[in-house]
C-alpha cells in the first residue's frame, strides 16, 4: 500500500516556543500510522520561527488530512496549521 507524504508548516503561539520542542510534543501527539519523517525552521520575523513537518500518513485514511491538521492544532504551543503539500508515495 502506498503512503502519502504531507508538508505542513505550523506557526507557534509565541516567539518564546522553540521549534523542536513544538515538534517532539506533536510527534507524541500522532495517531498510529502516522510519522515525521522530518522537519525544517523557517524564520518569519522578528524571532518568530515556522515549523515545517514532513509527515508520512496511510493512503486511505477517510477525510484526507482533516485529522492530522486537528490532531496538529490541538497541540499546546501550536497557533496554526497549514498543508503546503501532498504527495502520494509508493
């Protein structure tokens, strides 16, 4: 079965978030099946530091990514949510 290959940028809620800490509580907070494979710190401004997820998660998963975007913002620290990408790996 294929996977699909998601490239999220997340936005914290204060400059004082470090991105890899946001990162390592999003990993935890993935359902089964899901995974980063890995991530970039892109600057916006003013200390203000984006998040970029790699995330791998199953073809078929009903909703497309609806539920990974919600599982991401339900993360503490985490102001905001953006699909850059989707691909579909096999």
């Amino acid at each position: 079965m294929a996977r699909v290959l998601v490239i999220l940028k997340v936005l914290p809620e204060d400059v004082e978030i470090k991105p890899e800490e946001l990162e390592e509580r999003i990993r935890k907070a993935l359902p089964e099946g899901y995974e980063v494979k890995g991530y970039d710190i892109e600057p916006i401004a003013f200390g203000l530091n984006a998040l970029r997820l790699y995330i791998f998660m199953p073809e078929q998963t009903e909703g497309g990514t609806e539920k990974l975007e919600e599982t991401i913002a339900s993360v503490p620290g985490v102001s905001q949510v953006e699909v850059e990408v989707v691909h579909r790996i096999s």
